[in-house]
C-alpha cells in the first residue's frame, strides 16, 4: 500500500440482526427480537470490538475511523443501556474522529409509542454521538405497507420526524421503494411526494426486487404475485430521478440522492460518507453477525449462524466464516464494479491505482492522463470493443479521464459492470 493509502481513514459497520417483524420481501440477515438473545448479542459485539481493535493494533493497520454505521435488521428495537455499553468500548477501542459521521437505521414505530419514550431514546442516541438517521419508510400508502408486511402507518412516519426534528437530527435519510405489485408509477410519485414534504436531507429510492426464500419469492413462484414488467420499472425510475432534481437533490450514486447545501454546484454535504466509502473502494471493519470488512486488502466475512457466532467470541475467537486477499485484478475489477454505481464515474487514475498499489502488482511509472488510460484498457483489453458498443448506444460516457454510465445506462448498469469482473 502506499504512504497516501496508508493515511486513509476507513469506517465502521456494525449489524443488529434483529426485528420486531420481517418484511415479506426481506432476504436479510434477521431474526424475531421477541425472545432472542439480544443482551448477549451486544456482549459478544464487545468482546468483538475488542479482539479487532487489538488485531488492528498489532498489525499496524490500525486508522482513524471516519464512519460508524450500525445497520440491520431494526437496529432501534436494541436496549438502549445495552447499545450505550456497546458503543463505548467501540469508541475506547478505535480511534473515532470527533466529527465522524454515525449513522443508526431505524424503522418508524420502534422509537417509542409516546412522545416522551422517544425523545428519551433519541437523547441516549445522541449521547452516544448519532448524527444521522436512516429511517425504513419504503411507502406512505398504509394499504400498500401491510402488503410489505411493515409494521408501521405512514401516520407513524409524520409523527416520529416531527420528534426527529424536535429533537435537533439534521441529517436524517428515507427510504423509499416503488414498483410493489399493484403500484403504478403514480403511486409511486405520490408517495415520494409526501416524503419529500418532510425535507429529508438524503432519499435512497429501490425497486422492489423479489428475492428466493422469501414469502414473496414463494408468491411469485406460485404465480400469486406478478412483478412489475421492467419497462414500467425503469419509466418510474426516470420520473423519480427527475422530480428529485426539480426538488434540489443531487442524484449522486444509482439508488441515492443527497440534498444540495448553500453552494449547488459543489458536492451535497449530505451524501451518505459510510456508503461511499464502498463505492469509492475505502477500508471498512464490518462487525456483528454475518458483517462484512474490507481490510488492508484482506476481504473477511463474519459467520451467519447466530449460535456459533456467540460460542466463538465466548472462547476468544473472531467469528470468521471466510477471508480473502484481494489480487491486483480483483481490486481494479471492484473499483470499477463499484465505482460506477457512482454518476461521477470511474477514473482512471483511481482505477489503475488501486491495481498497481497492490503488492502482487509490481509498479508503473505512470504519470500523466494518457499513461493512466492506456494501462487501464491494458489490463481489460478484453472489454474494451463491447464497452466502446456501449458508447456508442448512448449508454456509457468514455472519455479521456475514465467512464461513467449514462441515465440510459443505469438501466442495464449489471450488464455494463459485469464487462470488468
């Protein structure tokens, strides 16, 4: 890694596995909170916390952690006192920056059926440095939600980012998903609508995709459910990205979309840090059940069996399921996978780097724009005739700095990235 890696400041993902109900389309990693071993969940995560940290520390790979992102499941159904001890020994254990972003995802109606319930818990949340909230809204259509299988009212939403912003969060995002069967494209408008009344500094925007394993995965195979044609998929898409660039929102990544600040033709300050750290190819620890990471080069998953994830950290061990040491390739491949989830692109430069940084890569002398491009189609020479056909649909933006893929693009982005794996 060079000295400028080195220097890089990486995040933290932490998964609370746990929900008052799953969501018919849910494939997620969760289980009923009801009767679950919550309080020993959080335990483990500390001795896990700990056992990382000290790895980190004895490696030298330790750095400064720039996002905290506690993910799940319903990370809100979680004791608080129990959250509060979590994140403690999270912030003895790595060196946290004072303004780092923390997020916490949270599903309306689990903050706390009364007022004063829920501002208490926003209070402790706040204590405990949450800047950001990420709230599972999905529709504002009470009918559709229970056809979701969601366990709140859109009446719910109104009323707990009343308290949010009484409350002082100022960074605060929605999700929203469309293309439910029955939906039409209207709906879907409408719903975004009234979730723009709420001026939400960050909206991320889903199609519904129906996942095996899932109760709605089983409808479909049945022929109870039929989904959404993608052409109706796509129209919708367009309309959502239109009217959020009327509404001011920066459409910076695929599915995401970030309020623009004072000065509209710099970067929205409200784009997701955490997210982009994996778009843009940064370290990140995962930690907790099934929890992914991205470490000094090293990919690792965490083990998805609840029961052995505990027994593990009750004897001292990390709960690894898998490890793999990113090649040169796998790198440039990733970068360029994820990097164009972003609407700014690829470049280059970034791409090229993260290969010939990589120790099994050897170095290049490699200076300017052109050295940085033809290296890049180099080493996907392969794809390079089938990328250019796209460019000339239309559908990718090839230029001299790198590529980027068009609004048209998107549509078949998977067909586009799958060119450079």
């Amino acid at each position: 890694m060079t000295a400028d890696n080195m220097d890089r400041k990486r995040g933290i993902y932490i998964h609370m596995p746990f929900c008052v109900q799953k969501c018919r389309y849910c494939a997620f990693l969760s289980f009923d909170a009801e009767g679950s071993p919550r309080k020993e969940y959080t335990d483990a995560l500390e001795k896990e916390i700990r056992l990382r940290a000290e790895l980190e520390k004895k490696n030298g790979t330790d750095k400064r952690i720039d996002t905290i992102y506690i993910g799940g499941g319903t990370p809100s159904v979680m004791d608080i006192a129990s959250m509060s001890e979590m994140v403690k020994t999270l912030k003895n254990s790595f060196d946290v920056e004072p303004d780092a972003e923390f997020t916490l995802e949270a599903n309306p109606a689990t903050l706390g059926r009364k007022d004063g319930v829920m501002l208490a818990k926003l209070q402790a949340y706040k204590f405990m440095g949450v800047n950001r909230l990420s709230m599972g809204v999905q529709s504002m259509d009470n009918d559709r939600l229970h056809y979701l299988g969601r366990i709140h009212t859109a009446e719910n939403v109104a009323r707990d980012m009343d308290i949010i912003r009484r409350k002082g969060f100022g960074n605060v995002n929605l999700d929203l998903m469309f293309s439910v069967p029955g939906e039409s494209g209207d709906d879907a408008l409408s719903d975004l609508e009234k979730i723009l009344a709420f001026a939400p500094e960050h909206i991320s925007c889903y199609s519904l995709q129906i996942e095996e394993g899932t109760p709605f995965g089983e409808m479909a195979e049945s022929g109870e459910l039929t989904e959404v044609p993608d052409e109706e998929d796509r129209e919708t898409y367009h309309r959502i990205c239109r009217r959020l660039s009327e509404a001011g929102y920066e459409h910076y990544e695929i599915s995401n979309f970030a309020r623009k600040g004072e000065d509209p033709g710099a970067p929205s300050p409200y784009r997701s840090r955490h997210n982009s750290l994996y778009w843009n190819m940064d370290e990140y620890i995962g930690l907790g059940l099934g929890a992914s990471g991205f470490v000094n080069g090293v990919r690792y998953k965490n083990t998805s069996d609840l029961e052995e994830y505990l027994s593990a950290l009750d004897a001292g061990r990390l709960p690894l399921e898998e490890e793999h040491k990113n090649t040169a390739f796998d790198n440039i491949s990733e970068a360029v996978f994820t990097g164009l989830r972003r609407r700014e692109g690829v470049r280059y430069e970034d791409a090229v780097r993260a290969y010939i940084d990589t120790d099994d890569a050897g170095k290049k002398n490699l200076t300017s724009y052109a050295d940085f491009r033809d290296c890049f189609w180099e080493i996907f020479a392969e794809a390079k005739e089938e990328a250019f056909g796209y460019a000339g649909k239309g559908l990718l933006t090839i230029d001299n700095d790198g590529l980027k893929l068009t609004e048209q693009g998107i549509d078949i982005s998977n067909s586009i990235m799958s060119l450079f794996v």
